[in-house]
C-alpha cells in the first residue's frame, strides 16, 4: 500500500471512531457540565493517542531509511537497509540501495586511479632521489673526502664532520626512496618486503617481529602491493603514536579462509581518536582488492590492524568435451597430435571463468 493511502486510512480510522462516540449516548449540553467536558477530553485524548501510535508503525520505516542515510560511509560497504513490503517506502528504500552501490563503485574506481597515480608519481619522485640527489650527494661526499685529504689539520676534521653529515643525508635520501618505491617486493617478493620493512623500524626503543607462515596463497601484484602498503602504514602508526615497545606483524592464512594481515603493538591504543588521513588510505586501498579492514583495540590493549584478504577461486575449468587448451606437449610430442578423420565438434561450454 502506498504511504498515501496508509496515512488516509489512520485518519479515517480516527474520524470513524469519533463519529462513533458522537452517534453513541455521549451528550453535550449548554453550558457543558463536568462530567460531559471529562468524557470528551478523554475521548480526544483516546483519537490523539491512537492516532500518534498508528501514524509510528506507518512511518516507522522512513526513520529506519533515515538512521541509514545518516550513518552510510562509503569506506565502510556492505551495509544496506532492509527492503520491507511495497509501496513508495521500499522503492525508495531499493532505490537508496541502488545509489550505495552506485556510489561504491564508482568511488573504488576513482580511488584505483587515484592511488594508481600515486603509486606511478612515488616511482618517479624515487628514481629522482635515487638518480640526481643521491648521486650529487655521493660527488659531494668525495669532493669532501678529497678536500679532507689535502687539507690543512685545523681543518680537515671539519670536513671529515661534513663528510659524515653528507653521508648521513644520503643514507636518508636512500631509505625515502626505497619506502617510497618497494623495489624489494618487486625483485624478491611479499615476504621478503615485509622483512625489510620490519627491520627499517625497528629501533632501541621498538622491537618488530614477523611471524609470515609458509606456503601462503600466492597473490597478485596489485594485491602484494595493497598488503605492503596497509602494512607500512600500520608500523608507520605504531612508530609514532603508539608509544610501544614492541610491534608484531604477522600474515598467514585468516580463520574463514583467505589471508590475513595483522599489525598488533602494546602501544596505549587509539583512545577514541578519530581515523586520520592514514587509516582512510589503508580502507581504500582495501576496497581496491575487495578486502576488509578493521582497526581498533587489541584483544590485550593497544592497537590492531587487521587485513582479510578474500579466498581466491581458482578458475572454472572447461566442460567435458570441451576443447582445451593446447599445452606444450601437444604442440611438440607426435604422440598426442590429432591423427586424420573427422573431429567431432566440441561440447558447449561457459566461457566465463570463475573469478580470481
């Protein structure tokens, strides 16, 4: 039933009830005495009550729609409010839904291209850190060891403190460029980068550990590299806001399948903070590979950044008597060649694979 009708058939309800009370044996007389002023407040009362109370159940789902409305977040997906009966109220419920989706996806595929910029300008402000101040650094530090050689001794050992200082710097320009691009992931893979990194922020005052199990589902590069950068920004956090003494990172496979990344410290905890510009980067790149992200307190305070990796589904294979692909083998062993005579012609098959 529409909304329209729903609150025509309240109001008629209410006026029945008081045409009822008039056509019964309450009386009003002039001037109106006690008695007869009681019954008729009490009878408004009655319309009004019944009245509010039916007017709540009909629009109870406008107040369910706008409590959604206002608590949707676009870096939180998946949560849609209920389509409930017909009428105007579920088509606008469905429509809203629609929007979500709309909205959602338009927004992961905006942020891909986006972060995918922002990974390509990374690379190239880290080839320029690598490629021009490194190397003028790297001249200037020989320049500076030249000059320390043929110098007088009141001044040679303030080149040789300008020579460590230069040297210094270029250690640090070479640690920017390699947080900046993870050329570890790239030549030595996943586990590896994430070693590196753990030993990049480990410090006197901070211990990191690695726990990385064996035999972990393989991922895609764009996956690999979502997983070192939810994982470099969670270490960055616990660096330098959480005031722990130690920081475990560990990634394996999750409880309902797929992998898991965890970033726990015993740090003292976000304490109610609001997220920052950092876990807002960590949940879109999580809605990059279709991932979870949940950040908050540790199970033994601190805390914990948790990553699920959905379960990859190998693809579908084709059906019987489909035709299959031609290997290697088929292509060089006579033995297995199609020998003459008519080829039956293949079974139909669905062409779509499954997803990765």
């Amino acid at each position: 039933m529409s909304l329209y009708g729903r609150i025509f058939l309240l109001n008629a309800a209410v006026l029945v009830l008081a045409a009822g009370l008039l056509l019964g044996p309450v009386t009003v007389s002039t001037p109106v005495l006690l008695g007869e002023a009681v019954v008729v407040v009490c009878g408004l009362v009655l319309m009004l009550v019944l009245n509010a109370a039916l007017l709540r159940v009909g629009l109870a789902p406008l107040g369910r729609l706008g409590r959604a409305m206002a608590t949707a977040d676009l870096l939180k997906p998946g949560t849609r409010p209920e389509v409930t009966g017909r009428g105007e109220i579920a088509d606008l419920t469905a429509a809203f839904n629609a929007m979500l989706d709309r909205l959602e996806a338009e927004r992961a595929t905006s942020s891909g291209r986006v972060l995918t910029a922002q990974e390509a300008e990374r690379q190239r402000i880290a080839r320029e850190l690598h490629d021009e101040v490194g190397q003028t650094l790297t001249a200037v530090l020989l320049q500076l060891k030249h000059a320390a050689d043929h110098a007088p001794d009141g001044l040679r050992e303030d080149l040789r403190q300008a020579q460590e200082t230069t040297r210094a710097s270029l250690e640090e320009i070479r640690r920017i460029a390699r947080r900046l691009r993870p050329g570890v992931l790239e030549e030595l893979g996943l586990h590896s980068a994430l070693r590196s990194l753990a030993g990049e922020l480990s410090t006197p005052g901070l211990r990191v550990t690695t726990h990385l199990a064996p035999g972990t589902v393989p991922l895609d590069p764009a996956t690999e590299l979502v997983v070192y950068r939810v994982a470099q920004e969670g270490l960055t956090n616990a660096a330098r806001h959480s005031g722990a003494g130690h920081v475990a990172l560990r990634l394996g496979p999750a409880p309902g399948g797929g992998t898991r990344l965890l970033v726990r410290d015993d740090g003292r905890g976000t304490g109610g903070a609001a997220e920052g510009a950092g876990i807002g980067g960590m949940r879109e790149r999580a809605l990059l590979v279709g991932a979870g992200l949940w950040v908050g307190a540790g199970e033994q305070g601190g805390t914990e950044v948790r990553l699920d990796l959905p379960e990859r589904r190998p693809p579908e294979p084709p059906a019987r008597g489909g035709p299959a692909a031609p290997g290697p083998a088929a292509a060089s062993d006579p033995a297995v060649a199609p020998g003459p005579g008519p080829v039956p012609p293949p079974a139909p098959s669905d062409p779509t694979p499954g997803r990765a």
